[in-house]
C-alpha cells in the first residue's frame, strides 16, 4: 500500500504532517514523540528578526476549538540556522520551514537566509495570520500582494513553495488560481478563522487583542468547504488543515480534495496524533483495498448542481 506522496520533486513518507505554530521547531518534541512516522513537519513561522508576539492573553478556549492571537512569536531565522538546524538534520521526516513577514523584502531575505540548507525541504508561506497588523491578513486578502510575493519568492527557490491561504475572504479558490498561475507548487487550506470571545462579568475581551485565530474541530466544516471549493479551481495539490482530530477526518480531507493533511491544534492534546492518524489512513486502505492513498483525493461523490460553490468557480 503505498502511502507517499510527491510534492514538486518532493517525496513525503506518506499524507500527514503536523501544522505551523503547533509543533514548535520540530526539535522539541524529538525523543518524545516518533517524528519519522509523520509525512513532514512545518515549523512555526520564521521572520528575519526575533518576535515577541501579542501581549497575554493570546490564547483562549472555545467550543470546540481555540482563539488565539499569538502575533507571530518566533526565535527569528537566525537563531533557527544556530540552534534548530543541526537538530532537525538528525530527523528523516520532510521538514518545511514556514516563513512570515511584514514586507515582500523580508520575505525574500528569510527564504533566502534558509534556501542552502539541505534539511530544509520547502517553504510554506504565512500570508494569513490574522493577528499582526503589518503583513498577515492584510497581504492575504489583497490578491495583488499575495501574487507579487509568489511571483518573488518563486523566482528564489527550486524547493517546493507553498502558500497557506486564509479562509477570511469571499472566495479563497481566487487566492489559489493566482498563487497557481505564478508557479505556487501548492497550497494550504486553511488558516484560522477571525474570531472573538468577551468575558460577560468583566466585560472584557478574552484576547488582549480583541480578536484572534479560530482553530480545531469547531472550524473542519469550514475547512473541508474550502479545500472542495480549491480542489474544483486549481491543479496543484492541496495541504488540508482544520480541526483533524483522527484519521476518519483525514480521510473527510482527502476525499474533498486534500492531497495531504495537516494536524493543528490537536497537537496541543496529542502532539502524537499525527503519527497514529497516519497508521489509521494505511490501515483503512489496507482495509478497503485501496493500493495507494492518492485514489482517495477528490474522491467525494458530490452533486454539483446542486453546489453553491460552483457557480463561484
Ligand atoms: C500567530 O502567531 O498569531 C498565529 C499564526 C497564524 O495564524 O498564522
């Protein structure tokens, strides 16, 4: 049963990888938890100087899932070059570097800066968080932006880019036709959702920033819309993200659309819940027959005519 998948060059030991922001650097956790059974992990956004992120509170529990206003807190590439890529060299798994910025320039520089390392897999792009004032969102929702800083990230990698898109604009597959069209080998779908909770005796908000990141099972629904509505619009693969919690909704994932998945906030629950859903995927195609993961992508049996969505494609 084969389990792998190629992203532009690309091989990923198989469909799971675990999300920006929700495995640290990756280094952490080594010892802890078997990081060569997941397919590839994503590091917490980079920028080029260190971050220290939004005032407390910047996380707070909901139904279902988390708010959080964490505003890009990082060690910084260069600490990472110092610190994390020796560590990470150790590791078999893909390791993608997720890069954040408040200018194109300070994209470019932190690519870069990561390019020549050999452990460095690829590039995840963050134009989507929606708690900085400079960058984040503000790129993200502006098609403009967000195809400027593919067109200028492209032309400075060979290694698999990839631009994780947010779910808080009208029609994300427009995102992803225009990241596709300036050479995007794929993108992510989603990131979290604008969100806002208040504490009814103090009346305050529950995030010093007022408002933050909507993630974990409240927002799958959401997320597998997205990744269907991506799927119909573009050609290049699709990393699925939101809410998945075990394999049965990894498998929800791919059959809307996602070539691989990404496990978020559960994480913060399990930080080995990759690795169990990646053995839950193989053992239900083993199940099923299936004799490679890949024929479940898109797989849904959907009427379209009677999808809003289509008519938005
Ligand atoms: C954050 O650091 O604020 C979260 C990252 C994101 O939502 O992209």
């Amino acid at each position: 049963m084969n389990e792998s998948f190629t992203l532009a060059g690309l091989t990923f030991r198989n469909r799971v990888l675990v999300a920006s922001g929700t495995f640290g650097y990756g280094d952490e956790v080594l010892g802890l938890v078997d990081v060569n059974a997941l397919g590839g992990i994503v590091t917490k956004s980079l920028s080029m100087k260190p971050r220290d992120g939004n005032p407390a509170p910047r996380i707070t529990e909901t139904a279902s899932g988390m708010l959080n206003s964490i505003g890009l807190a990082n060690i910084g590439v260069q600490k990472f070059i110092e610190e994390k890529i020796p560590k990470l060299s150790l590791i078999s798994c893909a390791v993608i570097a997720n890069i954040a910025a408040s200018s194109i320039e300070e994209y470019c520089a932190v690519l870069e800066a990561l390019d020549s390392f050999e452990v460095i897999a690829g590039f995840e792009i963050n134009v989507s968080c929606p708690n900085v004032k400079e960058g984040g969102l503000s790129f993200g929702t502006d098609k403009t932006k967000v195809v400027l800083i593919t067109k200028e990230l492209r032309r400075r990698t060979k290694k698999p880019l990839i631009i994780k898109l947010t779910p808080n604009v009208t029609h994300i597959s427009e995102f992803a036709r225009a990241v596709e069209s300036e050479g995007a080998d794929a993108v992510s779908v989603i990131n979290t959702l604008i969100g806002m909770a208040i504490d009814i005796r103090t009346h305050k908000t529950k995030l010093s920033t007022v408002t933050g990141g909507l993630s974990g099972p409240a927002i799958k629904p959401v997320a597998i819309a997205k990744v269907y509505e991506v799927y119909r619009a573009v050609k290049i693969p699709i990393l699925g993200i939101g809410g998945i919690t075990s394999w049965e909704d990894a498998i929800e994932f791919l059959l809307a659309g996602a070539s691989a998945i990404q496990v978020g906030t559960y994480n913060f629950v399990d930080p080995s819940a990759g690795a169990k859903i990646a053995a839950g995927i193989k053992l239900f195609c083993e199940q099923q027959s299936i004799s490679d993961v890949g024929e479940l992508v898109g797989a849904v049996q959907a009427e379209r005519k009677l999808s809003v969505i289509e008519s938005w494609l």
